[in-house]
C-alpha cells in the first residue's frame, strides 16, 4: 500500500499543481490538515527543489484560543526554520461592515490575506490549502442540497488559479493515521463542533448518518461524484466556447451580441453554458446565471420579446433586440466637461479626445465620418460643454422639422437603448450643438451667411 507521501507526488503528478522552483506559501491555520501539509511539503522540498513559505491568519474570532494557535504555529516555523508571514484581522468588524455571515467573511479575509502575501514573493508561487477528500464530500453534499448543478457538483477543484489543493486525494482517517506515525502537534478549532454552523452539523451529523444507514464509502463515492462531474463539466465548458463562437455577432469589453436562432439550435445545457459565459465575459462573478435568472431569460427569448431589458447586476443588462441577444454594461455617464470654444485638443474622459480646428468654406463632405461635423463658429454660446443626454433633452434636427425629445429621435432613429448612453451631447449656452455621432443641430449649420467654420471631432484615443 502506497504512503500518503507517495500518494501525494502521484496526485501532483496528475494534477500539475506545482513544478520545480516554485514557491510553496502553505495556508497554515496549526490544524492537523495544515500541519500534514506542511509537513509532506517539507520532507520533499529538496528531492522537488521548491520553496515552503509559511501563512497564518488570525481571525480574532476565538480570543486567547486563536492567539495561542498564532503562538504555535510561530514556534513550530522557527523550529522548521522556514519563513513565517502572520496578520491579525478584526473578522466580526468586516462581516458587520461588509454585511457579511462569519463563513463567508472569514473565508474572504483569508484568501484576500493569502493573496497579498503571495504577491510579494518572488518567482512562480501556489498557495497550497490544506482541504481532503472529507472536505470535498462536505461541499458536495452542501451543494446537492442547495440544488446545485455539474458545476457545483464538481466540489472542489484541485487547483484554481495559483491555489493548489494538494491532500484533496487523502480522508481525514488517512492524515490523523499520518499525524500519529509523525508525532506531530496541531491545534483543535473548538469551532469545528459548534453545529450552528452549517458546513459542522453536515460533517457531524448528516455525513455520519448517511455512513451508518446507507453507505459507509459515502465519502468514497461523493468524492467520485465529485470527479465524474469535473469531467462533464470540463467537456461542457469546451462546448459552451466553441458554441458562443459559433453565434457571436459582437463582442467588445461593454457588449456581447449573440444571434438567437444559432443560440436556440443548440440543448438547454449549451444554451445555459453560452449565457453564463458571455456573463462571466463581461466580468460577472461566476455562479450568477443561477436557476431562476435562466428560466426567465429563456422565456424573454423563446418569446423573442424584443426591447425587453432584464437587470442582473447593477452594471450588466441582457436586451432582446429583434434576432439579437444582447449583452451589454451600464457604461459610467458621461462626466460633464467644459471646453474651451476655441480651436485644441481636449480630454474629455472616456478615452476621449474632442477636437477643434478652424476649417474653410467649401465644405467637402464626401468623405465625412460620424464622428466629424462642421459647425458655425459665431453661433456658440460659450461654455461650450460635453455631457451626458438627460431627460427632457430637446433638439432641432438638422434639416428636420421643428425640434423633438432627444429620446424621441433614439427611438425614430431605431437606436438601441444600450447604445443610448454610449452618445454624449455638445452643448452650449443656446442649445444643444450636436448629438455626437448622430445628428446636428438645425441652429448650428454652415450656411451661405456663415462667416467662420469649426470642424469638430470626438475621436477615441487608442
């Protein structure tokens, strides 16, 4: 029978987690996870030429208990003589401010520390936690409850970015029988068995039961539940992009268009798969497309509902626009800006540059562009100003018919309302001068009479 240390280089083997000269920076909590982890890393270090760097959080949510675990693992890593880098963060104060339950804000507090530190490290550097397959049926039973799909189902990843998961392959049973072989010292969490917390009344109540009544290799079997399901979910996410590409139309950092009779050829799981990942593009967290979201996406679309805009964060909208699907974020307002009325080049936010440049009559307008316009310098009304459109904004279209609500033309005009607050307007103390991009105003032409003529340019800088 193999040892856990043998057990461990295979599953490294297998699973890339680290290679030669990296920088190991183990999550050190003194548990008996942690301290085995620590203590294979340690006795193979030399045999794979790799760094072990040692990171110990304190929550300050367990009084002088969690300082004496700080004092320990202190005294175990200059015994080692292997560096140590510590911090004491105020958990409750993070989770009361960031409206946080204690789980999830100690959780982040940890990885936001472990984060930073590894930052400052030099060279190739995985942060290695100390999860085991105990750990990993823990989450997967928690996610079968909450009604998770293949991607919950996959528990946890033995390697996420540069976090490692190197005991994920090892039970509980196996590193206390490894901890006893060593004589090593760890720290108990008298929190792991306060069953007010949900993940603790699963490991020692739910799981046991499930052991003793129905199999007693559930941990076993979840853990291979765990692995099926990576491999399905694998070959989805290969499919999901090989489909979003198939029905993409657009795509920039503010918007993602997708034709809706490519997108509904393909089964449910694609269609779920193309949605949550042209999300996740648009820099979503990953999870947000969840069961309730899908099915009312799906109905807007079947239904082909277009001008229908659903929210699902603050800053990201899904809109049906005839045969499109369109995916797009709030872009930030347009700031407003004074600009001098007076020839220059003017930073105006937004990536922006506005010109203004003296031109001469005749005026060649064959190769006019829409981000160009020629204007009757004598008519501004300085400030000349740029901002964003407003309610009850009005204008006379040039060559048009009397004036009209500028949400009035986006409409006649056939504008997308997710190209809408894209638009900025020039302005100036009579009236609006120009809907960039679209549309002069009447007042503002270049006529026979005009005496001196500004060309003027919103242009993107590169």
């Amino acid at each position: 029978m193999q040892s856990l240390t043998e057990q461990f280089l295979l599953y490294n083997q297998k699973y890339s987690l680290f290679a030669e000269l990296d920088t190991i920076l183990v999550a050190l909590s003194g548990g008996i996870d942690s301290m085995v982890l620590l203590h294979v890393l340690l006795s193979i270090r030399k045999e794979l030429h790799i760094t072990v760097v040692a990171a110990h959080l304190n929550h300050q949510l367990r009084g002088d208990e969690a300082d004496s675990d700080e004092t320990f693992v202190q005294k175990v890593c200059q015994e080692l003589d292997i560096p140590l880098v510590t911090q004491q963060c105020d958990v409750r104060s993070w989770c009361r401010d960031h409206k946080l339950s204690l789980e999830t804000g100690a959780r982040d507090c940890r990885y936001r520390f472990l984060q930073q530190t590894a930052e400052q490290l030099a060279g190739r550097v995985r942060i290695a936690t100390a999860h085991n397959a105990n750990d990993n049926a823990e989450t997967i039973l928690d996610h079968i409850m909450r009604g998770s799909g293949t991607k919950g189902l996959r528990g946890i990843l033995p390697k996420r970015d540069i976090y490692i998961r190197p005991l994920l392959f090892a039970s509980r049973q196996a590193i206390e029988h490894y901890a006893a072989g060593n004589n090593l010292d760890y720290r108990v969490d008298s929190t792991n068995s306060d069953t007010r917390y949900r993940r603790n009344r699963i490991r020692h109540t739910l799981l046991p039961l499930l052991a003793r009544e129905f199999n007693p290799q559930i941990i076993s079997s979840l853990n291979r539940l765990g692995a099926s399901m990576t491999e399905v979910e694998d070959f989805l996410i290969s499919e999901t992009v090989n489909r979003l590409r198939n029905c993409l139309k657009f795509k920039d950092e503010h918007k993602i268009i997708l034709d809706i009779d490519a997108y509904l050829a393909y089964f449910n799981i694609l269609q779920k798969g193309i949605l949550a990942h042209a999300l996740e593009l648009l820099g979503t967290e990953p999870g947000i497309l969840d069961y309730v979201l899908y099915e009312k996406l799906s109905r807007i679309i079947q239904k082909r509902r277009s001008g229908v805009t659903l929210p699902v964060t603050e800053q990201i909208n899904i809109t049906i626009y005839g045969n499109e699907l369109v995916f797009w974020r709030q872009n930030e307002e347009w700031r407003r800006v004074q600009i001098p009325a007076k020839p220059g080049h003017y930073s105006v936010g937004n990536d922006y540059i506005f010109e203004i440049k003296e031109a001469e009559k005749p005026l060649n307008f064959q190769n006019k562009s829409c981000d160009t316009e020629w204007i009757d310098a004598d008519k501004i009304v300085e400030p000349l100003i740029l901002r964003s459109v407003l309610a009850g904004d009005r204008f006379y279209p040039v060559n048009g018919r009397g004036n009209k609500k500028v949400s009035d033309y986006f409409i006649d005009e056939k504008i997308p309302v997710y190209e809408r607050r894209q638009i900025p307007l020039l302005v100036c103390s009579s009236g609006i001068v120009w809907l960039a991009g679209k549309r002069l105003d009447d007042r503002f032409k270049v006529t026979a009479n005009t005496q001196r003529v500004y060309q003027i340019r919103l242009v993107k800088t590169e």
